[in-house]
C-alpha cells in the first residue's frame, strides 16, 4: 500500500509543476491554485509513504516519478525536445528508480 502512496504522491508532484507550468503561460491564479494543491497533497503522501518505506528510497522515487512525468507532459502537450538524448537519460531515470524499489 505505501508503493501505490508514493505512485500517487509523484503524481501529485507532476500536477504540481504543471501549475507552476500555467503561472508561466499566464494563467496565474489557476496556476498558483493548482500547485499549492498538488505539491501540499504529494508532500503529505509523501510523508504517509515514508512510514513504512526508507527515506532516501522514497524521496528517490518521489523525485524520478516527478521528473520523467513533468518531461513527457513537456513533450506531449508543451512540445518539448524529444532528442535521443534526454529520452536515454530518461530512460536512465527509470531504470535507477526500478533499481531503488527493486534493491529493498
């Protein structure tokens, strides 16, 4: 249960930095709104996962969870670069927070 806390925590991350996202493209209120929610309820997940998960590993994936998502809503909606590079460290990204979870 604390790993699917934590899923939902990295969401929540992502939703915040599309709020900072709004702010930037003018829509400052909603933005503002938007991202004091989200980054209040991912912090609070964050801290319900941390119970029961290692802190270093949590907020590990905390942050991975907020970097791939915040990078492919770039791409897909705010068309961002998609080079062969930043999608390799991406996947890098990935794969070291599989390795987190799979190292407990």
């Amino acid at each position: 249960m604390a790993w699917i806390i934590l899923l939902c925590s990295g969401v929540f991350e992502v939703a915040g930095v599309v709020g900072f996202a709004r702010i930037s493209h003018g829509q400052r209120a909603s933005g503002i709104a938007l991202a004091t929610v989200a980054f209040g309820c991912g912090l609070a997940l964050l801290h319900v996962a941390m119970q029961s998960i290692p802190m270093a590993v949590a907020y590990s994936v905390f942050t991975g969870i907020g970097a791939v998502g915040s990078t492919l809503i770039g791409i897909v909606f705010w068309g961002d670069s998609m080079r062969p590079q930043r999608l390799a460290w991406l996947a890098g990204v990935i794969v070291a927070v599989v390795g987190l979870k799979l190292s407990l």
